[in-house]
C-alpha cells in the first residue's frame, strides 16, 4: 500500500479569514517539530518545494527582489513572482503569499498568510493543510511524496476536510 494510501489528515485545525471583497486572506497556522532554519530551507529551496508544496519555483525564494516563476500543480498556471521580503529564518513574502516561523522549543511555529479568490476558500485550506502534513513528514525524515492539486483531491478525507474548513468559515 502506498503511503498516499495510508495517509489520514487530521481535522481541519484552528485557521481564519480575513474578508476584503473577492479576494480574501487566508490564516492557517502548523507546529513544527523542526527548527525555523530546516522551515525556511523547505520554503524557499526549489528542490524541496517540489517535494511537498503546491506549486514548484524555478529559483529560490530567499532573496529580496528575485524574480520566480511559479507554477501551480494541475492546473500548470505560471506566475512570476516577486519575492518583497525575504528575512531568514523569519518572514518570507511573494506574490498572495507570506509564512512566519517563529521558534517554538526546538521546532516552528509555521504561520501562512494566502490571499486566495473567496470561492476557493475551503479547498485552499484543505490544500494546505495536507500540504503543511507532507512538509512535516519530509522534515522529518519519512516523506509521503507531495499530495498537491488533484492529487490532494483523491485523499479519501478530502471532502471531509474542505467540508470542515467551510463550516469553519460559514461558507458553501
């Protein structure tokens, strides 16, 4: 069985919206057991990102003012992006996206903010919050191979969680 298969997210966590018109913010926050400089490596290095995140860059996002091409998985959407802060291992912010690590014992306390159209609100959760599962097993050595667009759509919990994560907002 593969570890696609054996994977069963946890129930949607504690996360927020911020409401401004079509666009909205979305705040979801996930405890790290690794330290925030093993955080900021999987965010910005563009081999890593491969292994877990939503989208692959073909540069690394650690430096202020570096122009990346992102590519979100299955929809094959490319956007260059601008990376605007970069403050190792703190802050990193491109494009609709912003991450803060702050240390928390020996781990990271990992906060993304996602500005994402309001319609898709539930399901970018849901996406994170398998992605943020497969960063965490990648740092910590039994990775379960990236689970992003439909791939995260065929997680037998998938429904279970956008449907959570609706409640959670009060959205359908």
């Amino acid at each position: 069985m593969s570890e696609h298969a054996q994977y069963i997210p946890g129930p949607a966590s504690v996360a927020q919206v911020r409401k401004d018109g079509e666009k909205w913010t979305l705040i979801l926050v996930k405890e790290l057991r690794h330290s925030p400089e093993k955080v900021w490596e999987a965010l910005t290095d563009p081999a890593q990102l491969r292994e877990w995140a939503p989208f692959d860059a073909d540069g690394n996002l650690g430096t202020v003012g570096s122009t990346v091409k992102l590519t979100w998985v299955g929809t094959g959407a490319a956007t260059e992006t601008r990376v605007t802060q970069a403050d190792a291992p703190e802050i990193l912010e491109f494009g609709d996206i912003r991450w803060e690590l702050e240390p928390l014992g020996s781990g990271t306390r990992l906060r993304l903010w996602h500005k994402i159209d309001r319609r898709f609100i539930s399901w970018g959760a849901a996406g994170w919050h398998i992605s943020f599962d497969v960063l965490d097993r990648l740092l910590g050595g039994t990775p379960i191979g990236r689970m992003a667009g439909g791939e995260a759509m065929k997680v037998d919990a998938w429904k279970r969680l956008v449907g959570e994560y609706a409640k959670q907002f009060a959205v359908e």
